[in-house]
C-alpha cells in the first residue's frame, strides 16, 4: 500500500538524484513526440539521449577508451536524460510503463558486454519508476556514434494523458 | 477458406517446427511489453533475441567467421526465439501482424549482404503467420552485438488481446 | 491561416521536387505497415529506406569514401524515399507527424557528424510536411549496411485514415 503511495520523485529523492536540465536536441529535430492511443493514455517517443555531463559529450568505445565500469555510469546518465525529457513533457509521474528501449554502446570490434553496459541504465529506470520502469531492450553495439558519445539510448513509454 | 482455417500451430506441425522455450532476458530487462490500442487489439513489443541454440550464444561476425548460409540459419533462429516469446506472452493464435522487424547481423567491415541474411527470419514469420507475417523491416550491420551474437532481432506486433 | 491551406503537394511544388516512385522492398518484407490506433488515426510504420538514385544504391562509408556533404544529400534522398512511401500508403495529405525517425550513416571508426548527415533528412521532412514532419530522431552510425549504402532511414508516422 505504503510501496503504490511512493512517486517517481520520492524515489528521486531518496535516491539522491536531481535530475540535469532535459537537454536541447542536438540538431533538427525534437525530443518527445506524444501519440494518443485511447482511454487517456499516449505513446511517447523519446529521441535518442547520448551520454554527457552537463554541456560536455562523454565520449569514447568501450572497452578500449572507456572501461565497462565508466561505460556503465554513462548508461546510467542516458537514462536520467530520459527520465528528464519524459519529466519535461509530460511529468514523471504519468508514466504508465517504459515500454521499450533502444540502447547503443560504442564498441571496440569484438566487445560484447553492451548487456553490462545498459543493465545500469535500465536498473536506474526499475529504481525510480518501480514496476513500471521495467522495459523490453534492442542492446547493439556500434563502431560511430554521433560525437563519438560512449552511449546513446532512445525509448518509447506509455503515459496517462487524460 | 481452408487456409484461413490453418493455425499457426498447424503450420508449425506441418513445417516439423518444435519451437524453443522462449529465453528468459539476459540482463535487467523484461521479453514482452504489450500497449493496449483499443478494438481489442494491443501493440506487442519484443525485446531483442539473440541468435542462439538452447543456452549456447551462436557468434562470430558475418561473413569472415560465419557465412552467409551460417548466418541466414542463424536469423531464422532468432525468429523463432520471437515466436516463441509472442506465444508465451499472448499465443500464437492472437497475432494480427507483424509491424516492424529491427534486425542487426554483426558484420565484417564492408559487408552489405544483411538484406539475405535477414530474409531467412522474414521468410519463417511467413512461412508460420501466412499474411500476417508480413512485416516492415530494418535490416543494418554492426561490428558488436551482445555476447559478440551473429545476429539479433527485436519486433512490434500486433495482437487481440479481447 | 494560408499557412494552414499549403500542402505538402504544394511545397513539393515550390521547392521544385518531384518525388520518385516508391522503392520496392529489397527483399522478403513490405514497406509500409498500418496500424490503427482510434480517432481515425493510425501508425504507419516505414520500413528502411537507403540511399538510392532510381536503381542505384548510393554506397560507400563517411566521411573517408563519401564527403559529409555528399552523405548529407544521400541521407535527403533516404527523406524523398520515405516520403514517397507514405504518398504511395495513405497519402501525404493524411500525415498528423513524424514521430520516430531511425537514422543510420555507414561510418569509418571515430566519425560523429551524423547528427549534421542526418540534419539534411529531417530539414526536408519539415520542408514539406511543416510542423507535422518534426520528429523524435535515433541518429546512429555503423560500420556494415544493406548493399553498403552510405544511409539507411526508417521511420514511423501517424496518419489520418477516416
């Protein structure tokens, strides 16, 4: 009863977490698009979140530039952009579940940790959303990511609008 | 009107196509989403299915470690890791279509024959779906998929869920 | 209020672009898929479009085989390509957005100005379709794609169907 009581933002809170400013889009295009699908609820589509520290691109492939353990951190802050973009569009607190995420680790040829990697990210989302933060996952590597960012991570959620 | 008549799980019988158990997620992750859209039909979304045989990952980059017909054999495990995974969900019996299918084949440096490897999953979704099999398709290359897999594929359905 | 009365026929027009035809699918899958989500709307689902001219694939990696100016073009011609999908579906006047665009640049080791390559799709997409052609983007880059072509863009949509 106690655990339904507790919002995205306590959790926020008690985790320690101030969640950054949702960054701008990058170039041409937008960060959330919002598609209404009935009985109050809405597809929201997430633009793909690189890894940063404020202004700055955490850049470098994994595992030869970036360790696992610093590529994971920068999972983690992929997913905080994401919990900023949905925050910023439409509040955490209306979210339904996370419904899918795409999840893109700069990788050295041969490298396949990526699942480490993007586990930080999707625990972080598990943390703050509880139940409804548990999504299904596309993991890829790739060798060229825009600003050569060690993680990109884009996502798809349901949300109640209405 | 005979064919509308055959069930996937004929086809299956008919194709001598025991499928898998569907695999648990590797990692912090759930196999299924299902977004309710209304009419009694809902969005499945699938989480991406590695290439595999029991609990044995099948790796190797295509097609300097594993060839075309290697490779192709390998998607078309991948496809029936999704069947699997829509039958434990919601059954195979409730698919309307299939939506998009986003599949990534690991691949040597300018190897461009994902499009062959990919159709081996593309042609048993028909083979099993008949019509409803037909799907979009996003076929790409990587040089790094989780566990260093042949191949992965995730998926959109459509499915009745009333 | 004109604003309003331009269509994307008539901005076609104006910026003097004649679509080409709708590209057949390249190998065992269908280009476009729809999926309705109530209200007379529904998703279309796009499937990847690479760079082509008519016939011909556009090929070759960025920025060492093919300039980013060249590769921006490539990616523009990708936009016509999925645009002429939509006409060929439901028709461009049926568009209500572009929600999701997945962008991917065949790239050597260490390239990240796919964001200003993918730039050139989507400022094409808002040229015609105006406040409806912006969209969520995922701007990737890989080392491996069908037939080596330099970009390959799929793409969701909504659509009015009634």
């Amino acid at each position: 009863m106690l655990a339904r009581l507790t919002t995205p933002h306590d959790r926020l809170r008690e985790l320690g977490i101030t969640l950054p400013p949702a960054p701008p889009p990058a170039a041409s295009y937008v960060q959330t698009r919002l598609v209404s699908i009935g009985d109050g609820r809405a597809l929201l589509y997430i633009a793909g979140q690189i890894s940063r520290e404020g202004e700055r691109v955490l850049s470098g492939s994994c595992p030869d530039e970036v360790s696992v353990e610093e590529a994971s951190r920068r999972a983690r802050q992929c997913a905080l952009s994401l919990l900023s973009q949905i925050e910023s569009a439409v509040g955490l607190d209306t979210v339904v579940e996370i419904t899918q995420l795409i999840g893109l680790v700069l990788s050295a040829d041969g490298f396949g940790d990526q699942p480490k990697v993007m586990n930080a990210a999707s625990d972080l989302l598990v943390e703050v959303l509880g139940a409804a933060g548990k999504h299904t996952r596309v993991a890829v590597g790739t060798n060229a990511l825009p600003f050569s960012a060690t993680v990109e991570i884009a996502a798809v959620a349901v949300v109640r609008t209405g």
